[in-house]
C-alpha cells in the first residue's frame, strides 16, 4: 500500500503544472472565442492569411496562430510542414527561402504566406494572440527569434508548444511570457514520428515536470486523459480546448476548459461581421 501511495505522488508530482499564479494574465483569454489560424474558410480565405486575421479583429475575436522560420531566418505564418496542402508544391517549408515562398500562393488564391510581422500589423495590440511555435526546423531558434520581434509590440499574448523543449526553454530564458504545453492522444497517432516513450510522455503530460506550464492545450476530440482531467479538476490548471468544430465540441469543451480554439463553424451565440 505504501509502495502504491508513493507512486501516486510521484505520478502527481511528474503531471503538476506550473503556479497559477499567473490565471489573472489569461483572463482576456477567456472572455472571447479564439480563431484558430484566424477566421477562414479555406475557400476564399485561406487559412493563416491576413485576410483571415482581419476578419478576425472585425468580428472582435482572438486568434492562434503559428509561426515557423524560413531557411534564410524570416518568420512567417504557416501551419504544415510541407507547401503541398495549402500551395500544391511539395517541398518542406523550412528548407525554402522567404522569396522562394512568395512564388505560391494559398490555395489558388492570390494571398501568399505572411510574414508575421504583417500579420502583427493588422491584428490590433489587445487582440488576444496564441502564438503556436511549430516543431519543424530549429524550433528553439524560432521560439527566440519571436520572443525578440515580439519585444517591438506591445500585444496581449501567449505562447505554446506541442515541442516540450520549446516549453522549458521559454521557461528557463523567458519566464515572463505565459507558455502553454499542446498536447493530444500522440500514442494512438500512427503517423506521429517520434518513439513510443516520447508519445506517451506527451499525451499523459509527463513532461510537465520539466517545463511547468501555465496552461495546457489539449485536443478537445482526444479522449479524456487521467492526467489532463487531473490538471483540469485538481490542479485547477488553464485549459484551452483545440480545436472545437461543432456545438457538440463546445458543449464538452465548456466542462473542462476556460479557453476554447474554434474553426470549422460558428458558435451560435457569435453574429459574424464579414
């Protein structure tokens, strides 16, 4: 019996999020819905555009974003690895040139692949902003690289991961910005590339114990996980729910988490502006 109290402590102290503390910081978070790669259709508004971000702050919205670096060190918004799904060319996005990039469009579109910088442009200083630092490439470089651009603006954000060196690298050099650990059912992911330990210590939030989040963004279609309910329940932790596409999805969402990431439709109690 001592053996099992032991580790249940142990358990509990290796999931343990960061102090909440820092709750009253996410509060603007909470008071709105947040787009999730700005308010597209991926018809006429592609996904992660400027279009989709201005649609965005017409509708008095908040947005997540993600930002990756191209080959010559520019960063811009972009969700894939590869061009293909959104430009129709297979090549990786971090082994392109910013110029190269501004040879496709989106989606057969005459919109390109925004720098973020412009995208910080158009979205307004209290916009609530979720910025997503994509795996792919040097993603500690791309983490460093925004915190940097992001000292030139005065905006209301925060930052997440699914990379959990990402997330403890904010936390070492940049304590100050509120970080959150993305996380979902990587174990029953067959396409996930990373080795079996390293799913199941993302998807049960094992690595909190290195990098304490503030938050935790879990997959709302995932089912639910003894660790993120624990951190939701017990630890009374921050919880975005990515990403609700129905009523149904925010119906659940709504019982375990303070933020909710939305794309696919409209949540009814919204009247859109176009």
């Amino acid at each position: 019996m001592l053996i099992i109290i032991i580790l249940i402590f142990i358990y509990l102290f290796l999931i343990k999020p960061g102090r909440q503390t820092r709750r009253e910081m996410m509060k603007p978070f909470e008071k709105v819905y947040i787009t999730h790669r700005g308010f597209y259709d991926n018809r006429t508004i592609p996904e992660n555009s400027l279009t989709a971000f201005r649609k965005t702050v017409r509708n008095d919205l908040g947005t997540e974003l993600d930002v990756q670096l191209t080959k010559d060190g520019r960063l811009v918004v972009f969700h894939d690895r590869s061009l293909k799904r959104m430009c129709g060319i297979d090549r990786v996005l971090t082994e392109c040139t910013y110029d190269e990039l501004l040879q496709y469009s989106l989606l057969n579109t005459d919109v390109k692949i925004p720098l973020f910088e412009e995208v910080l442009s158009v979205l307004k200083s209290d916009t609530p902003l979720i910025i997503e630092i994509k795996p792919e490439g040097d993603a500690i470089r791309t983490c460093e690289e925004t915190v940097q651009l992001m000292k030139n603006y005065d905006y209301t954000y925060i930052m997440e991961s699914f990379n959990p060196l990402v997330v403890k690298y904010l936390k070492e050099r940049h304590p100050e910005i509120i970080r959150g650990q993305l996380a979902y059912n990587m174990v029953g992911d067959e396409n996930n590339r990373y080795p079996f330990i390293v799913r199941f210590a993302c998807t049960n939030l094992l690595t909190n114990l290195v990098t304490r989040p503030d938050f935790i963004a879990y997959d709302v279609h995932s089912p639910l996980n003894l660790s993120f309910l624990l951190c939701s329940k017990l630890f009374r932790a921050e919880c975005v729910a990515w990403t609700v596409q129905n009523e149904k999805d925010l119906a659940h969402a709504r019982k375990y988490y303070q933020q909710v990431i939305f794309d696919s439709f409209i949540p009814s109690d919204i009247t859109p502006h176009d």
